[in-house]
C-alpha cells in the first residue's frame, strides 16, 4: 500500500527503511524524516507523516526498539 503519493513509497520500503536506520542508530528515535532520507527524498505536502510515524513505532516495537 502507497503511504506517501509525493514520493511514492510504499509500507514495504518504510519498513526497510527503519529497519536499515535502527541498524545505523538503534538508540535514536526513529522519525519519518529519516525514512525520506533512507529513501533519498523529502517530504513534500507531509500528509503522511502521521500515518509514517505509526508504522515506524510498529516496525520498531517489532525489533524491540524505541520509536
Ligand atoms: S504524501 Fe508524503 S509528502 Fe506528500
């Protein structure tokens, strides 16, 4: 399912996305900017930050880390 139109990133890529900055910084709390940059983008209207920030707090729950 497509999560941001702007930069077509769907939940999938979001998932690899957080899984590839826990393993760069696992103490940091993962935002939705850091998927747009793992994604080599930026937010455009943001309307998906908050629905962003709910799959990354599941995806790190998940991994037992913070978000
Ligand atoms: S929908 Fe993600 S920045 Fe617009």
């Amino acid at each position: 399912m497509i999560i941001c139109h702007c930069n077509v990133i769907d939940c999938e890529r979001i998932e690899t996305a957080v899984g590839e900055a826990l393993q760069r910084m696992p103490a940091s709390c993962i935002k939705p900017e850091h998927v747009f940059s793992e994604c080599g983008t930026k937010p455009n209207c943001g309307c998906c930050c908050e629905l962003m920030g709910m799959i990354i707090e599941d995806v790190a729950a998940d991994l037992g880390q913070r978000a």
